[in-house]
C-alpha cells in the first residue's frame, strides 16, 4: 500500500468498520467498540457516534485533512441510513461506498446499495464481507488510486457483483 494514500471509515455504531479494518490489514483479533480515532498503517477507524450525531461532523471534517479516501460504509443488515443525502459532496476526498456484512442471511445488499447512492451521487461501491474476504483486495486497489478516473477504470476489470462505478 502507498503510504501517501490513506482512507478513513466511517458509518453508523455496528456498520463493521472496525472489523473491516482489522480484516484489510491482515489482523486476526475480534473488533472492539471503537471510543476514539484509531490509525492503523493506511487506515482511519472513526467512532460510530461521529456519523451518528451531527454534533461530531467536524471531527469527520478535521481527520479528512488527513486522509486521501473515505470509506462510507452501510451495513447490509440495516435499512437505516445515518448520512444526510449528498454528504460525500462536503469532503472533498475520494468516496468509496462500502456494503457490509453481504455473507449475512439477513443482508439486503439492493437496498444497502440503494443507500448508499443517496450519500454518493458518484464513485465506487464494493459489497465486501470481512469473514469471506470478499471486496478486501478491491479496497486496497481503489484506495491506491489517486483520481475518480483510475477508480472507474479499475471498478471496470472487477466482477459487479464485487464492485461498480455510480
């Protein structure tokens, strides 16, 4: 991973962004209650509640200075979604729209989807799964990427049902 490119996660309370990080890095430890910022390598675990309550929006907006990428992340078992429609359009970093949790028997990946294009009007979005390893590697590549361009042209060499271009 290019250690200039960094992304930062973020999603509602359970969404799987500290399970997922532990999975792209490799780390075979359980996920826990993530209570402050925590920076691993190439990526920025963020506290559910920073997403959830607007009071904490300008924590989302100081450690974007610090990253490359945002991983918005939804939760394939939920039909709540916590972002305000468009709310990739006030970071100017490169958005990735991350479905969780797609091996669940209670996964609704259309719907997860169907979130998600609220939040992103335009970018990737890869179904992953932290247990299977489905998506992990897409992550890594699209975070490599530097423009909006180079990640459609990657999204356009991975099966859709891994990952697509809005």
């Amino acid at each position: 991973m290019t250690k200039k490119n960094r992304a930062m996660l973020i999603g509602s309370i359970g969404a799987g962004k500290s399970t997922l990080t532990n999975a792209l890095l490799g780390r075979e430890v359980p996920a826990v209650k993530t209570q402050a910022l925590v920076y691993r390598d190439w990526l920025v675990d963020t506290p559910g509640e920073y997403t959830e309550n607007p009071l904490f929006y300008k924590n989302i907006m100081a450690t974007a200075l610090e990253v490359t990428h945002v991983l918005y992340m939804q939760d394939a078992t939920k039909k709540k979604m916590i972002f305000p429609p468009g709310f990739s359009r006030g970071i100017t970093k490169l958005p990735i729209g991350v479905v969780t949790k797609c091996d669940s028997e209670k996964a609704d990946i259309k719907e997860a989807i169907r979130l998600l294009k609220r939040v992103i009007p335009s970018g990737p979005i890869v179904i992953t799964s932290a247990y299977t390893g489905q998506g992990l590697q897409e992550i890594k590549e699209l975070v490599k990427c530097s423009s909006m361009d180079e990640m459609k042209n990657y999204t356009k060499t991975i099966p859709e049902e891994t990952a697509f271009f809005l």
